[in-house]
C-alpha cells in the first residue's frame, strides 16, 4: 500500500487531525459525497451501436477480452479476493469488440446499500460513456434490492462530481479529508504539486526542494521540481533539476519543447545546451 486517507466526516475530528497523525504533514483534501436511488436516463437508449453492457460475473472473466486483469484487480481493492468479490458484490462493464472499456462496481456492501467505484478507459472519456454505466448500474442496484446508492469523490475532480448529478445523485455532504503516503520524499512532492496546482509556485519549489533533500527521488519529482522553479523565476535551479532529470533517464524532448512552464528559458545558452542533451541521449 502507498499510504491512506483519513476523512473527517465531522467537525470536532478536524481539530484533532495533528494528534492522529502526528509529524505525518498530512496534505488536506476536500471531498464531496453523493446519495440517491432514481433512474433519471433511459441508458439504453444512450448506449453506443458497437458496445455492450454485461454484468461482472464467471462468463465475464472466463471470456477472452483486454482489461480483464485491471478489472479483477479493482473487485480485489475492496474484496480480499475475486470469488469474494462475486459472491457479495456486483457490477457492469462496458465492453467494445473484445475490450473492457471501464466498470461500475459495488463497494461496502451493507444491507440495502452500497458505494460505487467507477472508471472509464482515458480513450472513451468524455462521450457520456460514465453517466450511461452509472444510470445502469443504479437500475441493476435496485432490481438487487438496493435501496441506497453513494458516491464519493474528491472535491476537485470536476469529471466525477458532474457524473454523479447528471445521474440523479444530490450532494449530501461535503468533509476534508487527510492524506498520508508512507514514501516521505513522494509525500512532501505530493504537497508540492498541490501548490503548482493552486499557482503557488515559490511555496511548490520550496516542497520540492525538501522533497529532493530527503534523497533518491522518481523522475517526475525533478521535473515538478522544475516546472515549479521555473514558473517561480528561478531559472537556475529549473535547469540544474532538468539537467538530473536526464542524469535519472528522462528523454522526453517534446515535453521539453512544449511545455509553457519553460517559456522564460527558452532562447538562453543554457536552453539549447540543455536540449542538444536531451536530444543525444533520446538517440543513445
């Protein structure tokens, strides 16, 4: 496991987040919760001519199809097992020619009630395939004899927060959340990406940078690293955390080439030095 969550779901445990989680920096997130039971769309007549959906069940999983190995990775995120999984679970999953294009699985089962896990493959996003899944799979949770349906997601994944209200779910809560990864040097850069996004770009570099001194880091650590110098003004150190992004193996010279956080390096000696590097070691 790469670290945990821990949600406040209500108030009086926010003021004791440093006493659970003492020295652990946890990064704060927002996070907003969805319920409902209605079939608002008629998914049937949304659904594409060359997809299919089918229920995740043994005839699924003994079919020769792409993706089944990520699908029965996700029905043992929450079950300790696939069979497991079959006998207190349930789901659905689009499925084009001979490919699994997402799922819509049950989690925490209890009684009437379940949470949903759902993905889309990145190819199929965006063409109304989530809310299609979603609307079946509450029409396949209430002939199941569920009654009530939830939805978690992050407060700022615009995706899943609009999928669940085209479905017919309201918001029911809204709660911070903390979360802690067991990596520190992952940790502290995870805080600092949290700071490009917001556009705080001197306090990012300055989360890097602490990231990097705790040692041997990923590559995109030092690339962060130096989005964030750069954005930030510090030319300098942007260009030595490229130049040990490469050292680490980094070749990717059309991200140095298009990327608009080093536009204020680009035309300098040090630029062109930097990309001639890159250039012969994407040849070696």
């Amino acid at each position: 496991e790469e670290g945990f969550v821990v949600k406040c779901t209500t108030p009086g445990w926010v003021e004791q987040a440093d006493v659970l989680l003492p020295g652990k920096m946890p990064i704060p997130e927002y996070h907003h919760y969805y319920a409902g039971r209605e079939v608002c769309h008629d998914w049937r007549a949304m659904l594409p001519p060359d997809v299919t959906i089918r229920p995740v069940d043994r005839a699924l999983l003994a079919a020769d199809l792409e993706g089944l190995d990520d699908l029965r990775e996700e029905m043992q995120s929450e079950r300790p097992s696939v069979a497991e999984f079959l006998d207190k679970s349930f789901g659905l999953v689009p499925v084009r020619e001979n490919e699994v294009i997402g799922w819509c699985l049950s989690e925490y089962n209890c009684g009437d009630r379940c949470e949903v896990g759902i993905a889309t493959a990145e190819a199929y996003r965006r063409r109304g395939l989530a809310t299609l899944l979603a609307t079946a799979f509450i029409e396949h949770a209430r002939a199941r004899g569920i009654d009530r349906i939830g939805w978690h997601c992050n407060a700022d994944n615009a995706g899943s927060n609009a999928t669940a209200l085209k479905v017919g779910l309201r918001q029911v809560a809204a709660y911070p959340a903390y979360l802690c990864l067991f990596d520190e040097v992952v940790h502290l850069a995870v805080h600092g990406n949290r700071h490009f996004q917001r556009q705080e770009y001197a306090e990012a570099a300055a989360w890097h940078d602490r990231a990097l001194e705790h040692g041997e880091a990923p590559v995109w650590v030092y690339l962060n690293s130096a989005c964030a110098h750069a954005m930030a003004g510090g030319e300098e150190a942007a260009l030595r955390r490229l130049h040990e992004a490469l050292d680490r193996g980094f070749v990717d010279v059309e991200y140095l080439r298009t990327r608009r956080w080093f536009d204020g390096l680009r035309g300098t000696a040090a630029w062109d030095r930097l990309i001639r590097r890159a250039e012969e070691s994407d040849h070696e």
